[in-house]
C-alpha cells in the first residue's frame, strides 16, 4: 500500500471521525447504519469472498450478539461495555459450534442450511425465558448517538485491518486456497475444517441491540459485499456506503419506486460489473468501456 493510498485513507477515517461533531442528527444516524451495514458485509467477506463459502447465516450471529448485549443489561443489570463484551464471546463460541457441522457441507447444501439458522435460532430464543420468550426485552435507553457512531466506525476499522492481515497471513491464503480449490488445499496440509470454522468465527463478531436474526440483513452485507468487491480490503465498505447513499435518496426523492430504482441499480451492478466496483475500477483504467461490453458479453441471459 503506498502513501498517497495510505493519506487518503487516513483522511477519510479524519473526516468520519468528525461527523458526530458538525453533522445534524439525520446524517449521524445513517451514518451509524452505513457503518454497521459496512461492518457486516466486511464480515460477510471473509467467510464469502476469501473462503468462497457463500453464508446466508451471519445474521443469526448478529442476532445472537444483539441477545448477548440484552440480557447482560436487562437481567444481569451489566453496564454497556460489559454487555458489549459479553455480545461479541457469545456470537463468536456460537459461530464455532454452528460452524464445526455446518461447514462440512458444501455449494447449495451449505446455502441452504446456513439460510434456515436465522428462522431455527430466532424459534429457539422465543422460548427462552431469559431471552424474554415471544415479548423479548426492552433495553434501557441510551441516547448517544454520537458514542455509537464511534464505536462503529472503530469496529469497521478493526473488522478492515482484520481483512488487510488476512491478505497477507498465512491463515488468509488458506482461505484463498480454500476458495480456489478445497480438495488441493487439504492434499498441501491446509486443516480446511479448522480454517474455515475460524472463518466463520471471525465473520460473525459483529453486535448491535437493536435488531436480530433479520435475514434481509444478510442479503444486504452479501449485496454490498459483491458490489464492492468480494475477496478484497476496501471492497465491501465502499459497497456498503455506496448503496446506503443510493437507498437513502431514492427513500427520500422517489419513495413509493425506491425498492424497485434499488433493484435495478443492483442487477445492473451485476451484469456491468460481476466482481465489483473494485475490479472496474483496476480495469476500467487499461480497457476503458470495453470492460463493460466484454462483462455483458460473458454473462448475457
């Protein structure tokens, strides 16, 4: 990573950084959501785009953290902090012992069983007396939204410098082994079982108490993910931050078309650039618009 990539970096962390402090109340507040929205999909990166595992299952991890944060503060009266800690242990002891069996499933099979944990875990809680059953739990309030703005921008921080490590350990070009070819990986001494299930850990440590087990939130960390760029760095945060940005006009400008204006930006992201901003932006710069003739090309209906 050379300098001027480096100062820019650091320049826009600076100017997150200070939103809380010259921004109004509404950007704040999507500037949380866009930042949980980046964090999940960074997460969903390790486990989809190194590992090439295409997990429909993270939100049950978000959900669990989302629990985790609840009870702590509700019924063992934790302080925030406590309770935040005590979030991340338990969505990640839960994503190794999912994990353990479920990844030993493989393609479709794995899709579809990592789709059903959200409705099997989100069944399971309900009847949970500690969990509040069917009513769930109130959270005491907490109206700092300045506080929570920071504490996601720290975690996509430690979730990107997190994928930057992968990109140059030993543990993420296991992954990357994984993805391009499992059988090959294990004949060169890659423990695929334990790899992945670490994959699966790190890919589900993310919390927030206000939402749980929604399975439209793994379709929009996969979503962003792939539109940004699956299997690098930057990729899935600009993805996320990117189509946030878009949602949030259409939501304001066009409401009653924004879902369907949100579709079609989506299914043309796919077709013009299947591997996402990332790629076309690396590319565009020799091809030019052939990069998108040639894309079109490959992947007409």
């Amino acid at each position: 990573m050379n300098a001027v990539r480096i100062a820019v970096i650091l320049a826009a962390l600076a100017i997150l950084a200070a939103v809380p402090w010259f921004g109004s109340d509404v950007l704040i507040q999507f500037g949380i959501n866009a930042l949980l929205l980046a964090v999940l999909a960074q997460g969903w990166n390790i486990i989809g785009g190194y590992t090439g595992y295409p997990s429909f299952g993270n939100s049950v991890f978000y959900g669990l953290g989302s629990y985790g944060v609840a009870i702590a503060m509700v019924q063992w009266h934790w302080p925030f902090a406590a309770g935040l800690v005590f979030g991340v242990v338990l969505a990640a002891v839960f994503a190794v012992l999912l994990g353990m069996p479920v990844l030993r499933l493989r393609g479709h099979y794995f899709a579809i069983a990592t789709l059903a944990l959200a409705q099997v875990m989100a069944a399971i809680v309900s009847n949970v007396k500690l969990a509040g059953r069917n009513i769930g739990l109130v959270l005491p309030p907490l109206n700092n939204d300045p506080l929570f703005y920071e504490l996601s921008l720290g975690l996509l921080v430690l979730a990107t410098l997190t994928v930057f490590w992968l990109t140059r350990s030993r543990f993420g070009f296991g992954l990357i082994a994984i993805r391009e070819n499992e059988e090959g990986a294990a004949v060169m001494g890659v423990n695929t079982t334990l790899y992945k299930t670490l994959a699966f850990a790190l890919s589900g440590t993310f919390i927030d108490p206000e939402s749980a087990f929604d399975i439209s939130l793994n379709v929009k960390m996969i979503i962003m993910a792939v539109f940004g760029g699956p299997g690098t760095v930057l990729g899935p945060v600009v993805g996320a931050f990117s189509l946030s940005a878009i949602s949030e006009f259409l939501s304001s400008e066009i409401t009653s078309l924004a879902g369907l204006f949100f579709g079609v930006v989506v299914v043309a992201a796919v077709v013009l650039m299947p591997r996402g901003l990332a790629d076309m932006l690396r590319r565009f710069r020799s091809v030019g618009w052939r990069y998108f003739a040639e894309n079109i090309r490959t992947h007409r209906l």
